[in-house]
C-alpha cells in the first residue's frame, strides 16, 4: 500500500485511507493489521480485499454515514478527515 495515500479516519485498529489518483470505481482502503480492503463508495462492496468479517461490518457501519463526504472527497480530490466510528 502506498505511504503516500491520506489517512481520512482510524477507529478499532482500522485505518481508512484514499487515494486520489487512483483507479475507477471511486473507492477507500480499509487497513486492519495486515489485511486490506477496498470498498466502492457507491454500493459501499467490499470489491477487493482479505477484511475479516467483523472489521468489514465496522467498515460497512461508518462508510454508510459518511458516504456523501467520501463521494464528495473522491469527486473534488480534497482530503479531509472524517470522524471515527463511535
């Protein structure tokens, strides 16, 4: 994973990075330990990865609340950073 890509939110162990010049469908890297996954912002699909179950449904909770700020961040390229999941 690139060190370059900006860390947007970390809750439970799980670090929620994006990257800008990266490849369609719009999408986040989700980090837990030494797994990764990658969810498509519009149907919130883990699309790619080996997420563990638990940390994919954490993933799923909070992409869900802050799906328009990702697609909104995706879409303008400008980072920010979101809150974590409580």
């Amino acid at each position: 994973m690139d060190s370059k890509m900006p860390e947007i939110a970390r809750f439970y162990g799980i670090v929620i990075k994006l990257f800008f010049g990266d490849h369609p469908p719009p999408h986040f890297h989700a980090v837990y330990g030494e797994h990764i996954g990658l969810f498509n912002i519009d149907t919130m699909e883990m699309i790619e990865g080996d997420l563990p179950g638990r940390a994919r449904k954490l993933v799923n909770e909070w992409a869900t609340m802050y799906q328009s700020e990702l697609k909104e961040m995706w879409n303008k390229q400008e980072f920010h950073n979101l809150p974590p999941l409580d």
